[in-house]
C-alpha cells in the first residue's frame, strides 16, 4: 500500500500544489485588505455586523470584523472552503469510483489483498495533501497579517487553531466522497453525488444563520460545527472535532461495508 500512497500522491502533485498555492495568496490578500475592507466595514457597523455577514462568515459566536475574526472568516471563506475540500472531494470520489472507471479495479481488487486497505491508502494520500493545503495556507495567513499594519499587534497567536478545526470538516467531506465512490460506477458519478451533498449542506448552513426560526439546522451539516473564529478567538473547542470524527467513522464504516458487498468484476 506504500507503493500505492505514493504513486497517487505523485499523480495528484500538481493538484495539491495549486491548491496549496492557491490557498496562500488568497489568506495573503486577505490580511493585506483588512484595512480597506474589514476595518472599515467594523467602523461602519459598530462591531455588530449584521446577519448577512456573520452567517456568510459561518461564525456564531464572534465579530468576523474583528482583526482576529477577520482572519477567521478568511478560514471560513468560500474560496477557502473550495480550496481545502477540493482535494478531499477529488480523493475520496476516486478511492473506488475512480479505479472502477478507468478499469484498474480489476487488477487492483483481483489480488488476495483486503479491499479495506485501499480506503486506509485513500485517507492516507487525503491526510498528506491536506495537511499540505492547510500547512501553506497557515504560513499564507501568517504573511498577510505581518504585512498588514492593522493585523500586526493584533495577537493572532491563535490562529493555527483555524486549520486544525477545519481539517475534522474536510474529513467528513472526504468521508461523504468516499460512500459515494463506494457507490458509483464512475468517478464523474461520485464526484456529483459528494459536491452536490456538501454544497446543500453549506447551504442549509447559510440560510440557518440568516434566519433564526430555522437556526437549529446548521447542527444538521457538518458545516455549523465549524467556527474557525471561535477557534481563534477561544481555542480549539473539542466536542466538534469529536461530533464530526464520529460521523466521518459512520460514514467510512458505510463505504466499507459497501465496497465489501460490491462486484467489482
């Protein structure tokens, strides 16, 4: 399974390098226009931002306009969360999905070797490229908020606690993508099913914020588990981390018991 791991880590090299790179100009920029943009929109709001910019941000319990939730909501930005749970869509829609379309299933299924071992390879390779996407992305926002005068002494120590809140989400997402993969016949099949599935769940989480008589469904997508503010401003907060690694479990033990059951042939 080394040799595999390894072999789709290269495939996937220049995937994960744009992602990466991707990801660290965006959160430079960020920090870059908090002056112009985030600082002055705080002024003009009176630290209340309404609710269109906090259930956009995905935070619940802090000011996004703040310099430390600003950085927040550059984790929770749509162009992060496309950044971050690309590679983990990407992978787990071809763990099986991806093998069974390009016809190598039956040579790599075929042999005397546990089909569990190829999920374990897929979280695998998932684990590496994002751990990689984050890593950068971190160092990224680091940068904006030394090049930023507003950011600078803002004490933003914390702001490592973002990615690791962010990576239990992406697992799940990867999760998802994995059942569906499991399920399919074809990679561009399983990658629908898992895009489709996270994008009505950001949804869900969107229209939960905005509205509080349905505030009680962001606890139904993995996405209202998530408040990198909170993370920074806070700490990390464990019972989501624990919530969304137990779900991602179910999920696996699902794409297991498929894939077991499944003709491959």
């Amino acid at each position: 399974m080394t040799r595999f791991v390894r072999a789709e880590l290269a495939a996937r090299a220049r995937m994960i390098a744009g992602l990466a790179a991707g990801a660290a100009v965006f959160m430079l920029i960020l920090g870059l226009a908090y002056h112009s943009i985030g600082g002055a929109l705080g002024d003009a709001f009176g630290g209340a931002p309404p609710k269109a910019i906090t259930a956009f941000s995905g935070s619940h319990s802090g000011d996004v306009l703040s310099p430390r939730g600003w950085m927040g909501f550059g984790f929770d930005h749509p162009m992060m969360l496309i950044t971050s749970l690309t590679a983990a869509i990407s992978i787990g829609a071809g763990v099986i999905a991806g093998e069974v379309d390009t016809g190598r299933a039956q040579m790599l299924f075929s042999r005397p070797v546990a089909r569990t071992r190829f999920l374990l390879a897929g979280l695998a390779v998932w684990l590496a490229a994002e751990l990689a996407v984050l890593a950068v992305a971190l160092a990224g926002s680091f940068a904006g908020a030394l090049l930023s005068a507003d950011l600078r002494h803002a004490s933003l120590g914390g702001m490592a606690w973002a990615p690791v809140q962010l990576l239990p989400l992406t697992l799940f997402v990867m999760s998802t993508a994995c059942l569906a993969s499991a399920l399919s016949d074809t990679r561009t099949r399983a990658l629908g099913i898992a895009i489709g599935v996270t994008v009505l769940a950001y949804l869900v989480n969107v229209v939960s914020g905005l509205l509080d008589a349905v505030y009680w469904l962001r606890w139904c997508t993995p996405f209202g588990y998530y408040d990198p503010t909170a993370a920074i401003e806070h700490g990390p907060r464990p019972w989501p981390l624990v919530a969304l690694a137990g779900a991602s479990a179910l999920l696996l033990l699902a794409a297991r018991t498929a894939l077991e059951r499944r003709d491959l042939a």
